[in-house]
C-alpha cells in the first residue's frame, strides 16, 4: 500500500480508501460482511474509511461504528452530510442548524466521539459560506471533527469557499470528493487544478465508474450488475453516451490485457497516478470485490500505458456528462436563468 499526504494536513492516508455506502440496505451487505471487508482492507493496510448519514438513511455509519469498534485510532474516519434525510424540509443542506444537529446523530451511529474528516457532501446554494464556514469551525474548535471538506464541489465554489474562510478568518475546507474515473475526466480541465493550486486533498469516488471498469461489462454480454439493477438508465447500451462507455472498455481491457493488469487495476492505477489525487475510495460489497480492487494498491502506469488511456478518452473528457453532480442550478431549473 502507498501512503500520502491527506492536503496539508499532515496527516498519512492510503491510496486506496475504503468508501462504505454499500454497507446495509444500499449494497444488501450485513453486519458481519461489513465486518469482514473492513478486516480486510486494514489488514491489507487501507487506513481511511469514509461514509456518510444518507447512506442507507444512516444504516452504514451504524455498521462501520460496530466494524471499527476498539480500533479507532488506528482508522481516519470520515462521513459527510449535507443530502435530504428524511421529508422535513430543513433536514438537509449546510446551514448551522443542520450540521450540529446532525454531526450528533452521525457521532452516536458512529459510536465515537469525533470524526477525522466531515464533508459538506454537495454544494448548498441556498446557504451562504461564511454560515457554513462558520458552523465547522466551532465543531472543530469543540473537538467533535478534526478537519472539513466539500465533496462534488463545482470549481468555482471551491474557490469562492476558500476565499470566504480566509476574509472571514475561519478555517478552511482541506479536502474535496469528487468523482473521477478513466471514463469521467472532466474535472482535470476544472476542479483537479483548482485543488491543486489551494493544496487540498483528493478523495475521489466512482473511480471504477459505477461498474463500468470492473470488468464485469464487456461487448456481447447481458449487464447484471448490482448498480444495473436499480439505476437501468446507466446501462441502457441503446444510448449514445452508453455506447460510447461500452466502446471505450472494450479498448481499454485491450490496453489492460498488453500490461499484464486487470481492468480493475488499470483503472484504480490511472486515477491514483494523477498528482492532484490523494486516495481512490473502493466501494466493494463483498469481500472478493474488496480483494479484486486491493490487487491495485501498488500498481504504478507506465507513460506509454496512460498515452494508451490518454488516446481512448481525451483528457478533461466526461464520456457522460449528463450524470455529473456538480451542475450549476441555473443549468437545471429554468426559473433560475429567467428573469
């Protein structure tokens, strides 16, 4: 396992993370499953577990508390809030309000008293930075996190947040969670440098593209992937940017197959080989897809490899784009634009 610097915090983080929004009623992964692949992927020595309080309506921090139980310390724990619980309006979003409500509900699922990392898991623009800003910074003061992040933040926000920090002298988001694979790459065009030039870390999610580079999807075969099951629109090969997708595998597993690697780790080796990237988060459900996915802890790509890459998705390309999360309101709700 490789180890790197989480931004400027100091703090020493696997490359490849473990993210645990499978656990529960979401992945159909029980108590002692998650058990199991959090056993693994410790002794294997992944030292960042990452979840958040939507998942499973909070079932996975319940299973990742019980999971981590008696070795806290040894864990970067971190978990996000931000995305609707529940129907009651005010029970989501970033305002102060919600955030200490509920970083408590998200420390006693967890059964700790602080969190490493809290992530803002999207972007609120119904609630100022400096109202968010400030309610971190006193859950940071107060003990309860030990740094903060954003997660799909468009680029824009990420810097407009660290300018709010800095003239309202607060502390600063360290981290940011977006989503990256070899067949979504758009944020090197935008948020990877802005990262970059801010020293943040980067965890980013989806790296195996919901599936799409498990090497489970190939040309010629029916899609029965879990992930296929509940989002179909994702899969529907009668679509052109699902073609593209399709198309675009096929000719990586080619480039995979003259390395001598898995698609698996071909595709964890890309992200992780970006200078802007800190750690890759692994979503298995099982043990076996935890263990396909740790074979690429040590993988390093060789430049005639990323060229190959390179030439099947150009750089700063999302081959879907429709199915990014980071969209400027305005682009989706038409009474946004019109005056």
């Amino acid at each position: 396992m490789q180890y790197r610097t989480l931004g400027r915090t100091g703090v020493q983080v696997s490359s490849l993370a473990l993210g645990a929004m499978n656990f529960g009623r979401i992945g159909r992964t029980t108590q002692d499953e998650a058990t199991a692949i959090v056993d693994a992927a410790l002794e294997a020595g992944v030292n960042v577990i990452d979840t958040a309080d939507m998942y499973g309506d909070g079932e996975s921090e319940e299973m990742v508390g019980k999971a981590i139980a008696c070795r806290r310390d040894d864990i970067v724990l971190a978990t996000k809030a931000g995305m609707p619980i529940g129907g009651e309006r005010n029970h989501q979003g970033s305002s102060r309000r919600w955030l200490v409500t509920e970083l408590e509900a998200s420390l006693r699922r967890l059964g700790v008293d602080h969190v490493d990392l809290y992530q803002i898991h999207r972007w609120d623009p119904n609630t100022a930075d400096d109202e968010t800003l400030s309610a971190l910074t006193d859950l940071q003061r107060a003990g309860k996190i030990r740094y903060f992040g954003s997660s799909t933040f468009p680029a824009h926000r990420i810097v407009q947040a660290q300018w709010a920090a800095r003239e309202h002298r607060l502390s600063r988001y360290v981290t940011e969670q977006p989503s990256y694979s070899v067949l979504q790459r758009g944020i090197e065009a935008h948020v990877l440098p802005v990262t970059q030039e801010y020293g943040l870390g980067v965890l980013v999610w989806s790296p195996l593209a919901s599936g799409w580079l498990s090497g489970a999807i190939r040309a010629g075969r029916d899609i029965t992937t879990h992930r296929s099951a509940f989002l179909p629109e994702r899969f529907d090969t009668t679509l052109p940017a699902n073609r593209a997708r399709l198309d675009a595998v096929e000719r990586l597993s080619t480039v995979a197959e003259d390395a001598g690697l898995t698609l698996i780790q071909l595709a964890l080796g890309f992200v992780t080989a970006h200078p802007g990237v800190t750690s890759a988060l692994m979503g298995p459900r099982t043990v076996d897809h935890l263990r396909a996915q740790l074979a690429a802890a040590d993988t390093v790509l060789s430049a005639d490899v990323l060229d190959a890459i390179d030439e099947i998705v150009a750089p700063g390309t999302d081959l879907a784009a429709h199915e990014k999360f980071d969209t400027p309101p305005a682009l989706l709700d038409p009474s946004l634009r019109r005056r």
